[in-house]
C-alpha cells in the first residue's frame, strides 16, 4: 500500500447542539446527522505526489447513530487548483483506498453521492474558521468563550473524533448554507469543533 502522511488544519460543524453528542458515540440530537468536515492540508505527500497547500471537503448524512448504523451517504470536494496526480491521491486518501484513518472511516459510509473538483476557499482567523463552495457550501464557526478567556474550550480523548491524538476546539456556527446532490440545510447556530490534524500510514 502507498505511504501516505498530511498534516494541517480542519474543521467541522453539524446540526447537532453544541457539544455533539456523536463524539461519544450518542445517537444525533436531531435523530440524524448533517455533517460539514473540511481539511487544509498544510503538509502531505502520497508517495512522491506533494499534497501541500491543498484543501478537501466530506460531507455527510448519517440517517441514525453513526457507528450502529444506518450507514452514512457522503460526498466529497476537491480542491480544483489540485493536478491530475494529486487530485487522484487525494481520492484515494479520502476514500479509504490507501488505508490509515480514512481506510478505518469507510466501512461507516455506503453510498458515495460524488466526488467533485471545485474552488475551496478555508480560511483560519483566530478563533474563527470559514469556508466557501461556490453555489453548495458558506460554513463559519466560532470558538466558544470557557471560564477561563485565555483558554479554549476543548473535548479531547473522546471514542471518535475526525482528528485523534488533538483536542477539539467546541465551536458554535455562524453560518452553515449547503446545497447540493439534492440536499439542503440552514444548520447555523449548530456545533462545530476544529484542530490540528496529522494522517500517516
């Protein structure tokens, strides 16, 4: 199987009450889960393909609990400044093909809507992520203020989490619009998380 290693910055947010109880392995507060999940890979290769600067989006609805099923239908986004060749890894990444997290990840999903290029526009500004899909995607969260001001409030150690080995920043939206593959949401003032993550195989 072909090395594979990333790291940089993502984020996430659903239509779950702040905190997601899906962390915990809980069923969806909402019965079901609407969930936005975007990566800026700051560092990566796969193999000898670079992956730096690229950015990847999932998205997700899990009729039900999202570990005893039903299984999840997912879409994916990539980054159209990406080549042929790093376009492909970042399929098979993401996929599951090439294993690792993602390989762990697949055997939740069982249907694929579609995988798209497209421009992707993830932004970092303190406490505060954006992200931007033309005609399908205008997400932004925020970190909830904790007791302490000069601290974030964060989950860490939880069963799941997209992330592992990071604590996960609790975050609330500001906006989260999707529209696309015969979905659409207004999830805005729902939960969010965000961390660094590191991916290797």
């Amino acid at each position: 199987m072909t090395a594979w290693k990333m790291e940089g910055d993502y984020f996430e947010a659903c239509n779950c009450d702040t905190v997601c109880p899906c962390v915990f392995l809980g069923n969806p507060d909402q019965g079901e889960c609407d969930v936005i999940v975007a990566w800026h890979i700051q560092k990566g290769n796969f193999d000898s393909t670079p992956l730096d600067g690229l950015n990847v989006v999932a998205v997700f609805h899990a009729p039900g609990n999202m570990f005893t099923g039903p299984k999840w239908k997912a879409a994916l986004y990539l980054d159209e400044s990406a080549s042929k060749e790093q376009a492909d890894a970042l399929g098979k990444i993401y996929s599951g093909q090439a294993g690792g997290f993602f390989g762990a990840i697949a055997g939740l999903i069982g249907e694929i809507a579609g995988v798209r290029s497209v421009p992707i526009k993830f932004e970092v500004d303190g406490k505060r992520r954006t992200l931007q899909i033309p005609s399908a995607i205008d997400l932004a969260v925020e970190a909830i203020e904790g007791a302490d001001k000069s601290k974030e409030a964060t989950v860490s150690n939880a069963p799941m989490g997209v992330a592992p080995g990071f604590a996960a920043v609790v975050a609330k939206s500001t906006k989260n619009n999707y529209s696309d593959y015969g979905r659409k949401w207004d999830n805005s003032g729902k939960n969010g998380f965000y961390s660094r993550f590191a991916y290797a195989t």
